[in-house]
C-alpha cells in the first residue's frame, strides 16, 4: 500500500482547499472545502475509490453519466476508474469528509478529463 499524504497536510487548489485528517495504509480521509461556483475537475482514479459525505452545503454530484443533487448528511460511493466530480454552484461553501481506499493513495492517481482551471 502506498501513500504520499501525511496527517495534517493541507493544500489550496483554483477551487477551495484539502487537509488531511488521518491516513494509514489502505486509506485516507481528507476534509475538503469547495468554493462558492467552483468545481472540482472530472477526473478518474486507477487505484482508489473515494466515500464522499457532505458535512455542510449543497452541490451537485457528476458520477459516471449521472448527475446527483446533495446536501448535508448525503453520502455517495465512487468506485475505481468512474469519472467524477463535485461542483458547488451556491454562495456558500461546500464541506465534505472524503475517505480515499485502495492500494495506491497519491496525488498523481489523478486523470483529469474536463478542468475550467486549466490543468487537463
């Protein structure tokens, strides 16, 4: 099992910021903030599945060819290798806990395939 994360790591990115709760080997939760009308990218992952759980906002939920309304204490499953992606269309931020789980927990696990930021 590998990961790169470390326990109270942070990063800001276009669309709000990421910190690091708890990591071990197989998984990883992370406390993310989206920003008001931002979005995250449509992305996949090779070697993870994520569990998203809404702690506070609303947004919407793009998984596979499926888009999915949420709001605070919602929860969605995204499988290895399903495009997906967050997008907070409100005026107030987004908060969700995400627990990463699989074999290979890394930022470069990452294949993005629409971004407004640029980094496609």
């Amino acid at each position: 099992m590998t990961t790169t994360y470390q326990k109270g790591s942070s990063d800001k990115r276009p669309w709000g910021t990421w910190e690091v709760l708890e990591t071990s080997a197989g998984y990883c939760a992370k406390k993310i903030c989206v920003n008001p009308h931002a979005q995250l990218s449509l992305q996949l992952h090779h070697h993870r599945a994520e569990h998203w759980i809404i702690a506070e906002g609303e947004g919407i939920v793009t998984l596979g060819d499926k888009k999915i309304n949420v709001k605070k204490d919602d929860a969605v499953y995204i499988p290895v290798e399903t495009k997906h992606r967050i997008q907070n269309d409100s005026s107030h931020n987004l908060t969700f806990i995400e627990v990463q789980t699989g074999d290979f927990l890394d930022e470069d696990d990452i294949e993005r395939f629409e971004d407004i930021y640029g980094r496609v």
